[in-house]
C-alpha cells in the first residue's frame, strides 16, 4: 500500500463523520429557526413583518447548519492528525 494514501478505513471513518454532520446540522438549524419564529407566532405577527423573520429565520438556520457541517470534519481532522 503507498504510504502517502489514506486507508480505506480512514475514509470510511470521514464519510461516517460527514454524514454524521449533515444529520446533526438539522438541530441547530431547527433551534435557531424555532427561536427566532417564535415570537411572531406567539404575538400573532402579521404582513411584512412576519415574511422578514421568516426570511431572517432561514438565514440564520442555514448559517447554524453550515458551520456544523463544517466543524464537525474539521475536528474530525484535527483529531486524526492528532493520532486519536
């Protein structure tokens, strides 16, 4: 096997650890978005400014979701090259 490649439990190891972020990516984006619709549901908010959390909503559940996504391989790597 050359030395310079990963072995195939490394990568198995990896697309383990990016499904494993896709999936827990969805609870920080469902929180944040709960948090911040909430109010407008519970004070009945109506017209523009219930189309404005919502869209602001989504903004910062995509954001909770993509750091996660990009965190977890990263401490993932980071462990790896550790020798964990």
């Amino acid at each position: 096997m050359d030395m310079g490649r990963e072995s195939r439990w490394e990568k198995d190891a990896m697309t383990v650890e990016i499904v494993f972020a896709l999936v827990t990516a969805s609870v920080p984006a469902a929180t944040v978005f709960a948090v911040t619709f909430a109010p407008v549901l519970a004070l009945g908010v109506s017209g523009p400014a219930r189309n404005d959390t919502l869209t602001g909503g989504a903004v910062l559940a995509a954001a909770a979701g993509v750091w996660r996504v990009v965190r977890v391989p990263r401490r993932f790597d980071a462990r790896r090259r550790e020798g964990h």
